[in-house]
C-alpha cells in the first residue's frame, strides 16, 4: 500500500479526535463536538481518496 503511512496517521488522528469528541460532549460544549465531526469527516473522505488512488488487485476484483 503506497499511502500506509499517511492512513495510519490519519486514523491516528482521527481517535484521537473520538476521544476529543466524547471528553466535549460531556462537557456539553457542542459548537466543539459540532467542529470535531466536520474534522472527522473530513479525515474520512481524505482516507477514502487515498484508498481510491491505490491501484487495485487482481483478487479485488468482482469481490461481490
């Protein structure tokens, strides 16, 4: 996988986030929780870019 390193530092951050995201929510502060969503989300699509860029294996293919 080319992009390794970056999607494990993505998902790196992004449980980070999760837990950034549960500690506001306890504190009721939801313009955070709000903020830390759109973030995650943003760290999802930039994932899904690099898996699409990848290119794909013979045994991927005609997987359903």
């Amino acid at each position: 996988m080319k992009h390794r390193e970056a999607v494990l530092k993505k998902l790196d951050s992004m449980d980070s986030n999760l837990n950034k995201l549960n500690m506001t929510l306890n504190q009721g502060d939801r313009q955070t929780a709000y903020e830390l969503t759109e973030s995650l989300r943003e760290q999802i699509e930039q994932i899904k870019g690099y898996i699409e860029n990848e290119s794909i294996q013979g045994s991927e293919l005609n997987r359903f």
